[in-house]
C-alpha cells in the first residue's frame, strides 16, 4: 500500500513490501461486497489487496494522484491537511470498516488531503481501473458509493457547523458520532477501539481536555470508557450534546482510557 515518499503515492516504501491478497476475513468485513452479484464479487476479490500501515506512514498524500480505493480493514486512520502557518487540520478519524476518497478516485484527481495511519493499521485497497468497471456495470456498487457520499456530506456539514460553535465538549462529541456513524464505518461496532491520545488528534485538543468531555459525557450516561475504548450507550442523545453547543460542567470524576487499561 501507499506511503508518504511514493512518487505517485501508492504501493511504495516497507507498505509495498506487506502487500498481500486479502484474505477470507478480511473480504467479510468489506462492507461493498455483498451489494455486488457473484460475477462481479469474483472480479473485485481478484483485484482487492491488503498491506499493513504502521503509525505515521501515509496512505494517501497530497497532490499525488490515486491509483486505489482505500478501506480500512484493521486499525485507525486520520484525514487531515497542512495549514499556511505549518500547523494541520484532522478533517475526520477512519476506523474499521470505513472506506474513503471515492470522490478523488471518480474524478482522477489528485489528493487534497493526507490520510495518516494513527496505530498500526491493515489497509485494503482496489485499483481505480477495477472501481470504475464497478461503477460502470454494478447498481448494487453505484448505490453503496452514493450512500457514502451522501452520508459523507451530511457529516461535513454538522462538523462546520459545530466548529462554528468553538466549544470543545461539543467538538469532541461531534468526533465521536462521526466516528460512530454504521453507514461510513460499519466495522466499529458497539465499542470504538480509540486511546483518548488518539482521540486529542483527531478532535485537535489536549489530550487532558479530551479527558474532561469524556467524563462529562460519562456522567451524562452518553458513553461508557471501557477497556482499550470507548462504548456509545446513547447516539441520539450524543448527536443532540454535539449539536447543542452546551459545556460539560461536571467532567473531573472520571477515568481516562489509557488508566482503564492499566487497570485489568
């Protein structure tokens, strides 16, 4: 798979060297795949690979032009984007079962934005050819890639407007309702396998203040911090905290994540 020094982004560096066929589990958690009829499953499995992103290695760069339709099977990837002042901008978290970027691939165009592994990561990816074959004979192919983009434009929405709020309970919990979202990222489950030092990244706070709206969400009964993640007991009432534009006033008597799992 791809990594940051790629003259084309793609299938270079050690991710090159961890590219394999997927497997058979893997190909059951790739969502798309049950919306294809059996000749078009056995052409996509055909072309589908795998490679294993370590932290820090980039999946997609900006400016480089794509040759694959990213997925992540195992692991936590983050978009994000460079700022004039040298700072970066997370956009959003990838977790399991999010595929990404079907609108640069549709366009062949080049990326506006890096996609960084944030923990070790096993990425799938299938090559552009292969996903505009689908797009041009599979309806079952056309209406899952609609869906995410729909679905994907819904979620930018709510993060400007949130953003505009410039309350950072709110930004922490818009985060995790986007990364909760079952249409983008159906392999996350009831649990969000998430360190709250991975979290700060992606929300852009320290990693204390993350702590704080943790707990406050925590004493609201929205989430539950279990061991190695973190547990939505509440996603409507989530979507209402991240959009109400409201600050936690009791967020110091809970546990981070990181002490939950020093405690067995």
């Amino acid at each position: 798979m791809p990594h940051g020094h790629s003259p084309h982004g793609v299938l270079s560096g050690s991710i090159k060297d961890r590219v394999r066929p997927a497997n058979a589990a893997e190909l059951d958690g790739i969502p798309w795949l049950p919306t294809l009829t059996p000749a078009e499953r056995r052409r996509a499995e055909a072309a589908l690979v795998v490679g294993e992103a370590e932290v820090g290695d980039l999946v997609c760069r900006v400016g480089r032009s794509p040759t694959y339709w990213f997925g992540v099977v195992e692991g936590l990837l983050k978009m994000s984007n460079d700022n004039a002042d040298g700072g970066s901008v997370t956009y959003t978290g990838v977790p399991p079962g999010g595929w990404f970027g079907e609108g640069t691939v549709m366009k062949r165009e080049p990326y506006r934005y890096n996609i960084q592994a944030l923990r070790r990561s096993v990425v799938a990816g299938l090559p552009i050819d292969s996903f505009h074959w689908l797009l041009d004979h599979s309806i079952g192919f056309n209406r899952f890639v609609m869906n995410q983009l729909n679905e994907r434009l819904g979620q930018f929405i709510a993060a400007l407007e949130i953003d505009r709020l410039n309350n950072p309970d709110a930004r922490v919990a818009r985060n995790l309702v986007s990364l909760f979202n079952p249409v983008l990222y159906p392999g996350v489950g009831e649990v969000l396998r998430i360190t709250q030092q991975e979290l700060a990244y992606l929300v852009g706070l320290s990693r204390q203040r993350v702590n704080e709206a943790l707990n406050g969400l925590s004493v609201e009964g929205l989430i539950r911090v279990e061991y190695g993640g973190l547990r939505v007991l509440d996603l409507p009432g989530l979507r209402a905290s991240a959009m109400s534009g409201r600050k936690n006033t009791s967020a110091d008597t809970g546990i981070d994540i990181e002490e939950r799992e020093r405690k067995p």
